[in-house]
C-alpha cells in the first residue's frame, strides 16, 4: 500500500508502485513518469508539469542515489526535503510519488552493472568515472519498474540525456524519452538543486556561465573553429572567477562527437565548471 501521510500518495516499494499503475493501466489511462534525486525546485516542476501534459497520470521519483556518487562526492549532504517534495508536487499535476530505500533499490546480493558507450565517452566521464555507470543503472530499474508510457528529463544535464535515450534505443524500453528545456532564474543561471550550496559573492558569478557559453555558442555559429571559441570561453570563465574549469566544449548534439570540421549536423556547446567546492555543468545550442 502507498504511504498517504501527505496529500500526495507515496510508494515505498516497487510492489506498491506497480500495483498503482497496474490500476491507472485497468482504467485505461495513460502514464507518464518524472525521475529526481528531490530538493525540488521550479526546473523540476517544469519536468512535472511537461509530464501530466503528456498523460493521464504522473510519477515521480525521489530518490538520491548511491551508485553515481564517487566516495569523495556529496552524498551524505545532498539535501532532503522529503515532505517539502511531496507538498509541491500536489500543487503540480502528479498523481504519485515513488520514494524507495537504497535498500530496496540495492538489496543485498545485488550485482548487475548496466554500461552505456557512445553518449558516455568524455566530458563528464572524464572527470566522474563512475557517474553514467550509476546513471544508468538507476535509470533502467526506475523505466522497468514504472513501466510509463514517457520519461521527462531536464536539457540541462544534456549529456545524462543523450545517454538515457542511447539506453532506452538499445534495450528496446518502450518508453519515450522526452527532454525539457533549462529552467533559468532571471539571470540565466540554469537550476540546480546544487546551487543552493553556493554564498551570495559565488552566485553572482554563477550566472555569468550562461552567458559566456552564449557568447561561444554565437561566435562558433559565425565561423569561430569550435577549439578556438572553446579555449577563449575558458579562459573567460577562469577570468570570472571559475576554477577551475573542468571542460568547455562544442559537440554534436546527439551523439556527442567532437566536430572535426564544417557540419550540417545539430551542435551543442557543454560546460563544466567549479565555484568553490560547487560544481555547475551548462549547455545551450550552438
């Protein structure tokens, strides 16, 4: 059974969530699904509020987990705000929450590991190694366990994405993966439940990435070669106040591949980039 201590109905385990849906699916009603790791923000309720536009019924998913985090990353002090989570997604269109333990995610005994290439290669493997490993894993149990007729995913973590759509074509998971774009505040930072961490001095600068990429998005679309627009909004950012920098670069959007020369093909420019011990990620268009 769903815990209804809030107003919103929460499962705690994949039978319960399964029985709900089985449920919706008696009815005839469609359903879509939210992933999140919680600490709720407007960028989330936009992912929500895409979801019920696309289906009958909304999950979400609140659950921080352990298998992308590296031993020397944040898990111990990712924020939780269980009950705050529950409350605004009432007020936004879903219809269930789905909060499980790493318990009964991981039980013991549990020794699957699930790899996606492609996507995965560079940019954030090459600094979290582990990270698309955990990604994936999570994301596959969470599909095969909701069962939904589409996911919603930020554009934010575009890479994330790319990766979870490269997994779903691969493993033929039926659900459709769908990308919302970046919710910014009103200075174009993009947000994140992270940057929460950062002061007040941080978070001015903070909101100067959207526009330095903007700037190289820009002068690559007028003919910059990509190395060079990368290395000057590089050093732009370390002029900022970034350090360090962990990678600015200009990619095809879909598959992630360096661009080695003129392309007809969708690009997209990726950041990575820290403010004291916050690490924020961006990307826009090109």
């Amino acid at each position: 059974m769903s815990d209804t201590s809030s107003s919103l109905p929460i499962a705690r385990t994949v039978v319960s969530l399964r029985e709900a849906v089985r449920d919706w699916r008696r009815q005839g009603l469609t359903v879509s699904f939210v992933p999140t790791m919680g600490a709720l923000h407007a960028g989330h309720m936009a992912l929500v509020a895409e979801a019920a536009a696309r289906a009958d019924r909304v999950v979400t998913s609140v659950f921080v987990n352990p298998t992308q985090f590296a031993a020397h990353e944040d898990l111990g002090t990712y924020p939780r705000q269980e009950a705050q989570d529950a409350a605004l997604l009432a007020e936004t269109g879903c219809h269930l929450m789905f909060a499980p333990t790493p318990a009964e995610m991981y039980p013991d005994g549990f020794a699957t590991a699930v790899t996606v290439a492609g996507p995965s290669q560079g940019l954030e493997t090459d600094f979290r190694p582990h990270f698309f490993a955990g990604v994936a894993l999570v994301v596959a149990k969470l599909l095969n366990q909701v069962q939904a007729d589409v996911a919603v995913f930020g554009e934010k973590d575009w890479q994330q994405l790319m990766v979870v759509r490269r997994l779903a074509r691969d493993l033929d998971i039926p659900t459709d993966i769908s990308g919302v774009a970046t919710q910014r505040d009103g200075h174009g930072l993009a947000l994140s439940s992270r940057n929460a961490y950062l002061t007040e001095p941080e978070l001015d600068i903070a909101r100067r990435l959207n526009g330095i990429l903007a700037e190289a998005a820009a002068a690559t679309s007028s003919g910059t070669p990509p190395a060079e627009a990368e290395a000057t909004a590089t050093q732009a950012l370390l002029a900022a106040g970034f350090h360090p920098v962990d990678y600015v670069a200009i990619r095809r959007a879909e598959d992630l591949a360096p661009l080695t020369g003129p392309t007809d093909a969708a690009a997209r420019i990726l950041a990575a980039a820290w403010l004291g011990k916050t690490r924020l990620i961006d990307n826009m268009a090109v």
